[in-house]
C-alpha cells in the first residue's frame, strides 16, 4: 500500500534538498576565491609574463564627449624610466604636461614661458601634471596597479549581477594619505578579465562613476581594455567614451 502524502513529501524534500545545495553552493561561489586571489587571476590574465612594471609606450587616445566634440590624446610612459607625457588640444592649443623623475614641465604651443592667465586657463601646474600621470598610469595600468603599496583589497568576494551580467566583483580602498574614494572591480567569472570599474566618493550619496570596458589592444603582452564608457553612478546617465586607437613602441 503505498502514501500519496508521503511520496509528495519524499519527492518535495528531495527538491529541496537540491535547491538548498544549489544555492549555498551558488552563494559561496564567490567566496571560494579571497580578494587577493582573484586579483591574481585578472592579474595573470591581462598581464601574464609580469610586463606592466617595464611598460614603455606610447598610447593614442580618442575621448568623446556627448555634444559630440573629440578630443585627442597622445599619452607617452615609461615606468623604468620614471617618465610621463601628455600632448593634448584644448582651445584650439597644443597642451604638453612631462613629468621626469618628479620634475614637471609645461608647453603651450610649444612655448615655455605663460601668462597668468594662460596658466589658469589651461592649468599649467606642478599639481596638475602629476594628477595626469596619476590618472592614467592608474588607468592604463589597471588591475595591476592594484598591486601598489597602501592598497586595501577587501579579502571577501562579491558575485554580483550587473547590467545584465554576473561579475567576481572585489573592493578595493587605500590607505590615508594615498586615496579616499571607494572602487568597486568586476571581473568576468571565466577569465577574470576586467569588464568593468565604479567608485564612490561618498557611497551614502550614490555619486561617483562606473566604466564600462571593451575590446582590448595587446601591447608588450599585455591586454588592454580599449573602450572606456563612463556613467555617472546616481542616474546612469551617459559622461564620456574613451577609445584607446593604439600603442607604439616608445
């Protein structure tokens, strides 16, 4: 004689079973790799033979901006050599900011000599070259910039749906005195590769901006992300595109 009831019953535990086992498997996914862990995937996936510590050069960089305009960049680095160029148009003038072992120097239009106002204008400063540097070393080099001293990478890892997609997601902070935003790095759950980076300068106030990457230009056997699309974090709405042409020896 056989129980209906308790056939349902064996068979509805059964399913549950599985469901429970399916989604603490699903949930702990992501916590089967640390933070570091994961950082080393993206690492070797970008830059698998260690390259980026010796980049040399030279990046051509189209930026778009939503009323249409363009403008172009020509970015030179040299990290052995501790040395940074920027050459770019701004009001119709050739803007140049060098940095050379920490020294910065300026041209416009080729001259080295500027008015007050000419400085103020097209920001002619010690501060401003280094900013440059900064940004995109830290860009161009990313994840392994990730790797910089004073570096907070978050041991936990996040899965996450973002998009229309699922990422490895990792937080990232720095120590006082060397940053203070909040970044957030999605990973591709396969290959690790970078897709997408977000941060926050106050995230109670949802402001700062998430990039979303595609394409890739390969250089001295590294990969880089070729497309840039920048969004503000608050409402989505569209800020910039960078497109990376390419990358010439130096």
């Amino acid at each position: 004689m056989t129980i209906p009831f308790l056939k349902r019953s064996n068979a509805f535990c059964s399913i549950t079973l599985f469901l429970f086992c399916f989604l603490t498997f699903y949930n702990a996914s992501a916590q089967e790799i640390s933070g570091q862990e994961l950082l080393g995937k993206a690492i070797h996936y970008h830059d698998q033979k260690g390259n980026w510590d010796n980049f040399k050069g030279k990046l051509s960089v189209v930026m778009e901006m939503p009323n249409g305009n363009e403008r172009i960049s020509e970015i030179s680095i040299d990290l052995t050599n501790q040395y940074f160029k920027l050459s770019t148009v701004k009001n119709d003038k050739t803007v140049e900011y060098v940095v050379n072992n920490g020294k910065s120097i300026f041209s416009l239009d080729g001259k080295k000599e500027f008015t007050e106002e000419e400085v103020k204008t097209f920001n002619l400063t010690e501060a401003r070259a280094q900013f440059m540097q900064n940004y995109y070393t830290y860009l161009y080099g990313l994840p392994m910039k990730l790797k910089d001293p004073g570096t907070i990478i978050n041991s936990a890892v996040e899965r996450k749906n973002f998009l229309g997609k699922e990422y490895l997601v990792l937080k990232v902070k720095y120590e006082e005195g060397i940053g203070s935003d909040s970044w957030y790095f999605y990973f591709d759950p396969k290959t690790y590769a970078l897709k997408i980076y977000q941060f926050y300068h106050d995230e109670t106030k949802n402001d700062g901006e998430y990039i979303v990457l595609s394409g890739e230009e390969k250089f001295s056997g590294i990969k880089i992300p070729k497309v840039r699309v920048w969004y503000f974090n608050k409402d989505g709405s569209y800020l910039a595109t960078d497109t990376l042409k390419k990358v010439n020896d130096l």
